[in-house]
C-alpha cells in the first residue's frame, strides 16, 4: 500500500449539543474524483482514526449529492460549501471539516437550518392559490420576467449565505440573504404581488432586512450563483418606499 | 363529531401533493420526511412534466398522450388510471404555474414546451433543467403555507418504521423514529398515505438520493401490504459515472438536440471535436431514424450497451458514449440546460458546451411499487395509500420521460381526498384503538434496535451493501439471463445470513446513523429479493425487463402483473390481469411508425 | 416563530436613519468643511475670512447643535451599536467587499474618535474662535499631526464606502453593475477627500500655499 495516495482528512466531532467538541484524523485512500461525502463514507465504513483508534462513523447531511437538495453544506477548510461539490483533487490537505457555525449543531457534521424554513414562513414566501382544484391558467408571465425570476428560485437553502454573513450571529436573528431573495422572487410574480406589502413588512421587523451591513459575502459563497445582492438592494428599495409612503398616508 | 387524522409519509411531490388535498378537505395532516421536505428527491427530476395542451399546433391530444404512455410502458400498465392522469395532465399544469412555477415561457408569456422521450410532439413544460426542483418548491410552498395556518403539522427527522395494523388487519397509524434523538413513538391516524419515492440504495449507486433506499416500502411488505411489478427497474441510458452517485445527465439534453455517438473506430485516438462526422457512429439515429436519440430509455439503455459490450466501440475502450451538445448555440444552452450542465462541468471539471460529455446507463426509476387498486391509490391494507414512485400504476413496463412528475402528483392528488374520505367514512377511528396495539407496535421496533445495538458480531452494514449494490447492479438491471438471476438471488440470501451478524460502529442514542441504516438494509435486501424473484420468473422481454434468452414480448403467458406477497415470512409470487380495456397490445417497435 | 414577530420595530427606522444621516447631514458636512478650510491653500488671510463667515452665521448654536453634533453623535453611536452586532470573519472570507465591511467599522470607530477631539481642540478649546494661527501651531506637534492624517484617512475611507453601502442599501444601485459603478463613484469621493485633506494639513504645517496666485496682486 505504500505507493498508494492518502487523503488526509481532519473532522471536528461533537457527540451532541452538551459534549465538548474535539478533532479527529483520517487516512484515505485516494481514488480519482473523490469528493468530501466520499471520504465521510470512506470513514463510515472503517471509522478508524489516522493513529489507528476506534471512533465512530461521523453523522453528517447529505441527499441528492448534485447540489440541489441543499443538505450537505458544511465548512471545508474554514469556507462554507456543499460537500458533495467539494472534490478532493482541488482541496489543500490536511482537509480541515467543521459543521456549520450559524446554526444549532445536532452531532458531528449535522445542523438544525429550521430557522430558514420558519423565516420562509414569516415573508409568506407562497403564492397564495385559493385551491388545488381547476380554476384555469395562471398569469401570463413575459420571458424577462421569467429569466429574472427562475435563478431566485433555485435557492436551496442550504444556509451558506448566513453561514458567511457577518450580521448573522449569536446576537442577531438576521434572517439573511436567501429569504429577502425569496421575498423579491413572490413580489415579482403576478399573484404573489397580492401579498407583496405584508412580504414587506415582515422584512422590517426583528432580524429584518435592516440588518444587512453590505459585506456581499452571500453572494459568493451562494452554490447556485443566485444574484443576492441585486435581490437585497431591490428588496430594500421596495421597504422604504412602502415605510415612507405609508409614514406620508398614515 | 369525531375529527379524523391523516400522516403523510414521504415530502416530495407526492407526498406534498397528497397532504395538501387533504388539508384542503379539512382534515389535520402529519408530514413524516427524513429529511426537510424542501430536500426530498424530487429536486432532482430535471427535464420537464408531460401534458398535452397542444400548445405547438402540432395536433396533441391527451389521447395521444395516453397512447404513447401506454405503448411506451409495453402495455403493462392498467389502462384506465393512466387514461384519466393524461387527461388530467393539462390542469395539473395550469395548477402548478398558478403556483408560480418559473416555467420558461414563450414571447406571448405561454408555457412552452420541449420534445421527450418516447413522443414525436413538444408535450414537456420544463423550468429550465430544474423542473423537478422547481415543481417540488412549489408544492413545499403551499404546504408551509397550510402549516402557518396550523392545517399541517410536519416531522421532517423522522424515519417511518412500521405501520400500526390492528387485529382486524386495518391500518391504525405508524411508528416512526425520530433521526435526532432516536426516540421510537407510534402516531396514531385513521389513514395513511404513503409517497416514499425510490429505490435506488438497493443497485448501490444510482441516480437516486441517499434517502431513496425503498426501505418503507419493504416494511410495509412484510406487513402484508403487496408489492407489483418489482422486477420493472429504468436504467437510465446518461448519467456521469461517479463513485458516490451516478448524476443524471437529463433527456432534455437529447431534447434539445443532444446526439449520442462513438467513434466508429474502436481505436481513435483523436480528441472527440477533431472526429470527423463521417467517421462517427450516431448509433441511434441510424438504428432508429424516426425517433433517433429520443427513443425511450429501455431502448436507447440497450443500444448504448450492445454499443460498449458487444461492439467493443464504447470511448477510449471503456463504458461510456459520447453525448453531444456542442453543436447547439451557446445561448440557447445556457438558457435551457444550464442546470445540468453545470453538474456535468461542476463534478468533472470539463465543459460540456466546448466537449462532448461522456455518459453511461445507471439505474434510474423503478416502475414497480407497491399494490395499488385501479381508482383511489388504496393498497391491499384498509387505511393504507399510496402515490407516487413509490406505487406501481402508471408507467407499465417503462417510464416515458417527463411522465413521473406528472403521476407523482396527479396520484398524490387521488390519495389525499380518498383517504381523507375514507377517514370520514370510518364507524371507529383510531382514537377507539387500545393502547396496547400502538404499544406492542412500538416495543416489537424498540427491541429491533436495541438488538443492532447491543449484538457483537464481524460485519459492516456498509460492506454488506457495497456488495449488495454490485450484485444487483450487475445482473438486476439491463440484461437479464435466468441463472445469472438465481445466483443473484441465492447471493443476497447469503448477505442477509451475514447481516445476522453485523456489528454497529456507532452504539450511541442520539443522531445514530448507522443505526437507521443498519435498519433500512434489512429491508432492502428483502426488496432486492423481491424484484429479483420477479425479474426470475417473467421469461419474456417487455420494457425495461430484457431477457435475452426471451427476446421477445409473450401476451399471451406474460400479459399480466406480478403481485408479491409476503407469507408465512416468504415471498410468493401471483399474478393478476392487466386492464387492457381501451388500447389493444400491439407491438412496440421505435425504429419505424407505431 | 409567531406573526407577531413581523411587525415593524424601531430598529428598521434607526437603522435607515443612520444609513440617512451619515450622507445627510454628516457627509454633507465634511465637504462643506474640507472646501472651507481649503481656503487656507489660498492664503492664511483666506482662510480666517472664511472661518469668521462661519463663525458668525445666525443661530450658529442651533445650527451646529442640530445639523452637526447631534446627528454625528447618533451616526457614530448607533454605528458602534451596530458594529457589536456584527461579527468580522473577514479572515476566513477575504473578499473585497468584507473587507469594506470591516474597515468600515474600524475608520468608523477612528472617524468618531478624532472627531471628538478635533472638535475638543478646535471648537470647544478655542471657544469656537480658532483662526489660522492657532491650528498651524497644533500642526507643529508632530503627534497632533499625525492624528490629523489618520482622522482625514480615516473619515474620508469611511465616506466613501458609506456612499457605496448607502446606494446599495436604499436599493439606488441594485443591479451588479450599478453597484460596480458605485463602489467606482465612492472610491473616486473617497480618494479625492484624502487628497483634499492632506493637502489641507500640509497647508498649515508647511505654510503652503499653492493657490495664493489667485488672490488680487496688490
């Protein structure tokens, strides 16, 4: 085995939320276009340590495995980023792994993101359909809408924008660039405008889209190239023109 | 007045589809999904969602549609069902972009529609090459819009163990374990709707989702509910070969004008672009000159391997064919398969507008399922429903393309209310059940895991299915020749007398991974038997199922649908007749008019 | 979460409020006093013209009260606010636009600082009656000096980025390339202030004045 080539992989581990975390060492073999998730599987199947010790598989998130479920983002080497897409040829080694640092760690690699999902809920990020039963067409929608609207909505989130942001932290509920993305996604569809003010004003509350300071870090680390901070500064616009109009008619 | 109570089990379209009709009828609905349903498998349907709402001028009919799905399926799929999701079809397209599906659109602000697989008509609605994502979203939307209104209440950590049957063989709720903290807790619900997608786990790598492992439907199994049709798997003729997964490279891509092709010499040296066209071997056209690259899937599968086993012409000697795209202006790929391109070029670090991509079939789809009745999506066990993949009904012997989205949801619109009817109509609800049905339910699965936990023994769960995978990869998919199968089997019997003796590396009670796995390979292996039995005794070809010893198609022996049972813990196998009321079988032949 | 939680807060306003006021009034004010006191370019005399003009305007408490300190004082305040609800991680993501982030708070923090004891020094000591002579004496101490080079690079770096965030932020350059095109337009501010208020300094600390062939031979 000698001549084989190692991957040296080192994983920051936490039986759960109470246990302290610790770091832990693996060797793998290498194999061509190797990415992170197989390395976890690599280490799934022989939870071994680089010093030969005993350990445990490492519990982790992952689905599709072609970036579009949106589970496995973690960081590697320190960056926020899917692990799927993470191919080892074109990572420096030691491969450094860590969960998330935004949000409630379950174990070892795994996260709880329901904050998305409930912020989501709080900008009504639905168009609001009276029934599933047959009631027609829907909107005409000219092509330049639709070319605008369809990268908004391959946001899977997965968190990597508030993960990167600096306004996201233990004192800030910042709801973050992919729900103000969403906001501007429904806004600009025919019948989403319907709830267009109450999206708006959801925007203005706690963690609102006040919060953002500008760094554009979401915009770079966002897997899907989604254009975030176009969304923010149109968002923006549209929040205090509907707080001043509505500060003028009272 | 009693108020009754569905659990949904599964959050992807057909699920969520399901949920909502049934919130919609008024009734509380639990969602159980292993992961967030935002991440169900779903996401990963790329090219598009079949209606025929003529919208090319071309002369489509919805009849046409049920034609081609059926021809398509080689006429194993009972026919009225599939009937009525055709006609169905079109409104479940102006539904979705109600929803504010990002269809792309023509320069009226129509929906426009590309051509599929297995159809001479544009019939495929499509979000760029997203659409399953996109659809999926949709879906997500609305229910979360039903669970702010508290209509919704979802368990999106929980992984579905067993149903509660009473005495009297009714389905009275299920026992779930939650993923976290690997509690085992029973629900009660007066129905259940089942829309647990895939099975792809079972060939090891596929182009399925980690989740997709057919666990669920094999616990079911084995709780009397039937399975159909197993031995009908989809191998997908493009995918990009990878260790961990083998990533879908859509139809659309074909489509849009994609050509498939080797060099004729076997020895060609020369980078693909520098290939003349008169020493390309575009296989499929030139086998099929009426559909060409958009044959259906089984026959573009076998082509692509008679091309690489047979014909020893596969791409630099290995098993691959070129898949090609360059031809077609920049712009109009990046504004219609930007997506999957983008996966093709993010995975291997080659750009498939400037180099044509190489693909090879992978396991894709599984047109069996569980044993649905031909009106309500009802399975054998009163109170139990099924939508979905996960379900048999729709797509016969082979999927067309772009026809599972529209069945996941037109089949999860059916189980919500029915089931929701069904849980109105009961005399005595679950909440009449004793607690000691749920109870024994819930001990007989608590004993299950703190025996994985506690037992000492010599294998990996993850080895045992690594060779699992192969086994079935190698003699459960294309081609199928009977003592290849029987060894198969007799194989994955040896693997369950190993999994025996697996031993977990993980014996923690919180986020135990290895424990939820360890626990769905049981149930795969016994599916793997399943389709293998199956796979063994139909000695014909038809669709997907492809016998060289039995080239051809047999109505006369084989005109009929597998139903396995489970007895006496065995598989047996019967057998039922197909509802061929409306279109006689003819044959399917794609290399001249039909 | 509750629907309650989307009601509007204080904290939207403040926030916009302290966006608005580091333009108006307090980047408005620092071009109106970095072309002030670039009339010492011209001539000591000038300069002391200029600053008695303003030393007598009417309602100069109520003006200087209103327009200057107090919204300074709320733009500096609230930004430190701000700032401690941030966390930098400029380290592990070094983009351009993190590092703006950053610097924006530490030129923020230097900004407020030096302003305070500019103000001490040259308002409140000199009785809001300084002249020519009593700023280029400070200049001569050298630490004086260079808190004055730091405070102008500082204040001007943080206007600049400022008007970039702000027409980000008030979604007046939304598109990649409007916003391209302000980071251009608040760099450009940005250097010209330096300049200007380098220039400025060296006036009084070298007795220079390049401009004083404007003035009428006599």
């Amino acid at each position: 085995m000698a001549e084989t080539k190692q991957v040296i992989v080192k994983v920051k581990r936490q039986a759960s939320p109470k246990d302290p975390a610790r770091w832990e060492e693996f060797s793998l073999q290498w194999r061509p276009s190797m990415n992170v998730i197989i390395c976890l599987r690599d280490i799934a199947e022989n939870p071994v340590t680089r010093d030969g010790k005993k350990t445990t598989p490492i519990s982790y998130d992952s689905n599709c495995l072609e970036e579009i479920c949106g589970s496995c983002a973690m960081l590697i080497n320190g960056k926020a980023r899917m692990a799927c897409s993470a191919l080892v040829d074109q990572l420096e080694q030691p491969i450094r792994i860590e969960p998330l640092s935004k949000f409630p760690l379950v174990r070892d690699l795994t996260v709880d993101r329901q904050f998305m999902f409930e912020s989501l809920k709080r900008v009504k990020a639905w168009i609001p359909i009276d029934g599933t039963y047959n009631l027609g067409e829907g909107p005409r929608i000219s092509p330049e809408i639709q070319e605008k609207g369809y990268p908004l909505s391959n946001c899977i989130s997965c968190g990597s924008c508030l993960e990167v942001c600096p306004q996201v932290n233990e004192h800030n509920q910042f709801v973050g660039a992919a729900i103000i993305s969403q906001v501007r996604l429904f806004n600009m569809h025919p019948t989403g405008a319907m709830n267009k003010s109450e999206r708006l004003k959801a925007l203005m509350g706690p963690g609102g889209i006040q919060e953002c300071a500008n760094a554009q870090n979401c915009v770079h680390a966002c897997p899907k190239n989604i254009p975030l901070t176009e969304s923010i500064a149109e968002v923006n616009r549209d929040v205090w023109k509907q707080a001043l109009l509505g500060w003028l008619t009272g | 007045m009693r108020q009754p109570k569905i659990i949904v089990v599964g959050g992807g379209l057909a699920g969520l589809m399901a949920t909502i009709r049934v919130a919609e009828a008024g009734v509380p609905v639990e969602l159980f999904s292993i992961v967030p349903v935002k991440r169900s498998h779903s996401v990963c349907a790329q090219g598009g969602i079949n209606a025929a709402k003529n919208q090319k001028g071309e002369g489509d009919t919805t009849d046409k549609h049920f034609d081609d799905t059926i021809y398509g399926g080689d006429f194993l799929a009972n026919q009225p069902l599939v009937k009525r999701m055709c006609e169905a079809a079109p409104g479940i397209i102006d539904l979705l972009d109600r929803m504010g599906v990002m269809f792309n659109r023509t320069p009226e602000g129509l929906l426009d529609y590309r051509r599929f697989g297995g159809t001479l008509y544009h019939r495929t609605a499509f979000a760029g090459a997203t659409t399953g994502q996109q659809l999926l979203y949709a879906l997500d939307e609305q229910v979360r819009r039903h669970e702010a209104e508290d209509k919704v209440k979802k368990f999106e950590s929980s992984t579905f163990l067993s149903a509660v049957i009473d005495e009297g063989r009714v389905c009275r709720g299920i026992c779930a374990m939650d993923l976290r903290s690997m509690e085992v807790k029973t629900y009660a619900a007066d129905a259940v709707i089942f829309a647990t997608g895939g099975i792809g786990a079972i060939f090891g790598r596929s182009t399925n989702s980690v989740v997709c492992t057919g666990s669920a439907q094999s616990a079911l199994f084995q709780q009397g509910v039937d399975y159909a049709n197993g031995e009908f798997i989809q191998v997908h003729p493009t995918a990009i070969p990878g260790e961990d997964k083998l990533r879908l490279m859509s139809e659309s891509a074909r489509g849009e004008g994609g050509r498939v092709w080797v060099p004729r010499n076997p020895a060609e040296k020369r980078p693909p672009r520098s290939i003349p066209e008169a020493e390309r071997f575009y296989f499929l056209e030139e086998w099929y000159p009426k559909y060409g690259n958009l044959v259906p899937r089984d026959i573009a599968t076998r082509a692509i391997h008679r091309i690489v086993y047979q014909e020893k012409l596969g791409v630099d000697g290995q098993a691959a064919v070129y898949l090609d795209v360059t031809h077609i202006p920049r712009e109009t790929l990046d504004r219609k398969l930007e997506g999957i391109l983008e996966i093709y070029e993010k995975f291997l670090g080659v750009d498939p507008r400037v180099e044509p991509m190489k693909v090879f079939p992978a396991m894709h789809y599984t047109m069996g399922g569980i044993w649905v009745n031909g009106e309500d999506q009802a399975t054998n066990v009163p109170g139990i429903y099924a939508a979905g993949e996960c379900e048999y009904q729709y797509h016969g012997a082979n999927r067309l393309g772009a026809n599972s989205l529209v069945s996941c949801i037109f089949g999860g619109g059916i189980a919500g209310p029915a089931a929701a009817q069904y849980a109105k109509n009961l005399e005595k609800g679950a909440e009449s059940i004793p607690s000691v049905v749920f109870d024994a339910e819930k001990k007989r699965q608590e004993e299950k895991n703190q025996k994985l936990i506690s037992q000492d023994g010599s294998e990996n769960p993850i080895t045992i299915w690594r060779e699992f995978g192969y086994i079935m990869t190698e003699h459960v998919t294309v081609t199928r020749i009977n003592k290849n199968l029987e060894m198969a089997e007799a194989k994955i019997r040896t693997l369950q007398e190993r999994y025996k003796k697996i031993n977990l590396s993980d014996r923690t009670k919180w986020s135990n991974q290895t424990l939820n796995f360890a626990r769905e390979l049981e149930n795969m292996l016994i599916l793997a038997r399943v389709i293998t039995l199956g796979a063994l005794a139909r000695n014909e070809s038809r669709g997907a199922h492809y016998k060289p010893d039995f080239p051809d198609r047999d109505d006369a022996n084989w005109l009929k649908t597998t139903r396995a049972k489970w007895v006496n813990n065995e598989i047996q196998l019967a057998y039922e007749p197909v509802d061929i009321s409306l279109i006689r079988p003819r044959a399917r032949r794609y290399d001249a008019a039909k | 979460m509750s629907f309650t939680a989307s009601q509007p807060d204080t904290s939207y306003l403040l926030r916009k409020l302290h966006s608005f006021t580091g333009i108006l009034p307090v980047g408005a004010f620092l071009a109106e006093h970095f072309w002030s006191n670039s009339s010492a370019l011209v001539s000591p005399q000038r300069y002391n013209d200029v600053s008695q003009e303003l030393q007598t305007i009417p309602f100069r408490l109520a003006v200087e009260w209103g327009a200057i300190f107090l919204p300074m004082l709320f733009h500096g305040g609230y930004g430190i606010w701000i700032w401690l609800r941030g966390k930098s991680n400029v380290s592990d993501y070094p983009w351009a636009g993190n590092w703006l982030y950053t610097l924006q708070r530490y030129t923020g923090l230097i900004a407020f600082a030096y302003i305070g004891w500019h103000l001490y020094t040259e308002r409140w000591l000199t009785h809001g009656r300084s002249t020519y002579a009593n700023v280029a004496e400070d200049m001569q101490n050298p630490w004086y000096l260079a808190f004055f080079v730091v405070g102008i690079l500082a204040s001007s770096f943080h206007l600049g980025a400022g008007i970039w965030n702000f027409l980000c932020k008030w979604g007046l350059a939304a598109t990649v390339k409007a916003q391209q095109a302000a980071g251009r337009f608040g760099a450009v501010v940005g250097v010209t202030f330096s300049l200007v208020g380098i220039l400025i300094v060296l006036s009084f600390r070298f007795d220079w004045h390049p401009f004083s062939a404007y003035l009428p031979n006599k």
